[in-house]
C-alpha cells in the first residue's frame, strides 16, 4: 500500500526536471551528486552549465580540475566536484565511459556512495536498491513512528532494511524518485502540507500530531572559529594569487596570500618576519583594509580581513611571491579563475 500510494501521486504530481526526462545515467549521476547538500533551485542551474560544457563522461574526463572547480564555484563542498571528476577518469579508462550497471560496483567509484549508487542503480538500470537520504529518513520516520536518531550512524542500516521492505521491485527507480519527492515538497521538515499527503490517514506522525518531533536527530556539531587575514597584492594594475593545495576547505581553489592565527592581524602585526623584511625593502602603499561580515560554514566560522597592499614588482618581491606560489593575475583572468565565495565577495566589495 505503501509503495503503490507514493508511485500513483508521484507519477501525477512529479516535477519536470531534465534529468527524469531521459534514461541517461550520466545525467542521473550528475544531478544527484549536484543536489548533494543543495536544493533543486540552487542546483539546477549548475547541472545546466555541467551538461552545456560537459555532455559526456568523456568530455568531463578531458577537462581539467580548474575547469571543473570554476564551473562549481559557489556550490561549496569543492570535495564533491573533485571526485566527480577522479570519478570521470576512472569510468572512462576502467569501463569505456559507461557507468557500471550494479550498486556493488558503482560503490567502488570515488565519490559514490550508498545513496549515490542507489540511486544510479536504480533510476538508470532498474536495481531494486533503496535510496536512503534526509528526506527518506524523514517521510518513514514519520509514517511508519521511527524513534531512532538519525544522527546516529547505525541508523542508516535500521531505514534501509525497512526501504528494502518497501520498496517496488518492478519499480524500484519510480518508488526512489517518488520517497525524495514527497519529502521535498509534501513531508517538509517545517511546516508539512499533511492534507495534501497521499499517505495522511496511515501517517504516525500525523494521527498523533507529532511532525516537529519526527525524525528524531541529535547532533553535536563543535564549530571552530577562525581568523584569516588576506594580504591583497597589487603589482603593475596585476593580483596575486595562489592555488589551494593543503587538505583543507577550498583546496585547488584560488586565494590571495593567507595568514591564520588566533586574531585578524594589521598591516604592522604581520608575524611573517620574512614578509616584513621584503615589504620593507619594497616601495609599498597599504590603499585599505576591509573586513566583510564573518563567514559561516558548517563546522566553522571564518572572521577575516583583506589587506590591499600596492607593491614594485622588484626582483626580490617576485622572488618571494615565486616562492610562496603566488602569481600575478590580470582582473580578467581573476575572473576565469575557481575562487572561495569568500574571495568572490571581496572582490565584488571592492570592484569600483
């Protein structure tokens, strides 16, 4: 009953995205690693700009990272662009550019995991395997009265042997799509629109007036401050900039010079003594400093500063702008470039 209620309402009440439009497990792919952490209308417009620039696997596998960042610039989670594209190159020259049809071996892509291949499994090759995400979670917590923490690890198991349970197996990728429409447009975490619910009479949730309580989710998020001070380096009407390579936020995208300590520093309590003595020796013009609101992340909030410092492009600032990775970047080309949100607003702030 279950099954056959959310398939009926979905297949009248589903909405028109491309990617349901055509069997392309491609584009099945793509779509769901895009919509990872972000809702349809943020993502949309980015699964079209991957699909113009990239309408093959293979063509996604001969872009380079910076191309492939720059597109997803404004996304956030960098590490999700990173591995789909690993992911590319390792489809074409293990399977000829065609996904595997199995959610054994989808699994073993990088970047795919349990939900990711259920839903390729599914949708693009009929697996009768159960996608298992917050909406999920959502729409049979609160029908079915599942008390479990969704926070908790071990709760993935416990919903997806009761989704195996439920699910179409004529119909599996129909019974997926249909569990994540309902609980993105009917079974919403704030506010659900019960009386338009094909499954209002059986719903727990809903005879005992417990929506707010269901899913259960505990979770303890320990976020950390951090304080980045940028030094904006302007040399011959060029910036510098530098790429991102340690293991951290942003990596391979595109900053100004960095520094990271336990406040935001000035122009005169730069602890980089190396830097000072360069500056020193260097004709230079401090035109301003500005702080933009601080910036919220997930698991952190970064307060920074952006320090605009006009400098000779002399011999030994080069050299020390070689060694620190830094290279000098028309606006324009700044503009082509993969940068942190972060960087976008600055340059944004000051673009007059």
């Amino acid at each position: 009953m279950f099954a056959s209620k959310i398939i009926n309402w979905y297949q009248k009440n589903k909405r028109p995205l491309p990617w349901r439009e055509i069997n392309n497990t491609y584009f099945i792919w793509l779509s769901e690693i895009i919509l990872q952490q972000t809702r349809v209308a943020q993502g949309l417009p980015y699964y079209e700009r991957f699909i113009d620039a990239f309408p093959t696997i293979e063509k996604l596998a001969l872009a380079s990272e910076q191309e492939v960042l720059a597109l997803w610039q404004g996304l956030g989670y960098y590490s999700r662009a990173r591995n789909l594209h690993k992911c590319a190159k390792e489809v074409v020259n293990r399977y000829g550019g065609t996904l595997p049809s199995s959610y054994g071996q989808l699994l073993k892509l990088p970047g795919i995991g349990p939900y990711t291949a259920a839903a390729i499994a599914s949708l693009g090759f009929n697996e009768p395997v159960p996608v298992v995400d917050g909406n999920v979670y959502r729409v049979l917590a609160r029908v079915f009265g599942i008390k479990e923490n969704i926070a908790d690890s071990k709760s993935f198991g416990l919903f997806f042997e009761r989704s195996k349970e439920l699910i179409d197996k004529e119909k599996p990728g129909d019974y997926n799509q249909a569990v994540m429409e309902l609980g993105a447009t009917i079974c919403l975490p704030q506010n659900p629109t019960c009386m338009e619910c094909p499954l209002e009479a059986m719903c727990y949730a809903n005879e005992r007036k417990m929506q707010a309580e269901l899913p259960v989710k505990v979770k303890r998020i320990r976020k950390r401050d951090r304080f980045l001070t940028y030094l904006v380096f302007e040399a011959g009407d060029r910036l510098a900039l530098r790429k991102r390579e340690e293991n951290d936020i942003w990596k391979g995208l595109f900053e100004f010079y960095k520094l990271e300590g336990d406040e935001l520093y000035s122009i005169d309590t730069l602890p980089d003594i190396e830097l000072m003595s360069v500056l020193l020796k260097t004709k230079t013009t401090i035109k301003e400093e500005v702080r933009l609101p601080k910036h919220l992340l997930s698991h952190q909030t970064i307060f920074n500063s952006f320090i605009y410092v006009c400098v000779q492009p002399t011999q030994e600032m080069l050299s020390w702008m070689q060694q620190n990775n830094l290279a000098l970047y028309s606006r324009k080309e700044i503009e082509m470039l993969p940068k942190p949100v972060l960087i976008t607003r600055y340059l944004n702030s000051v673009s007059k």
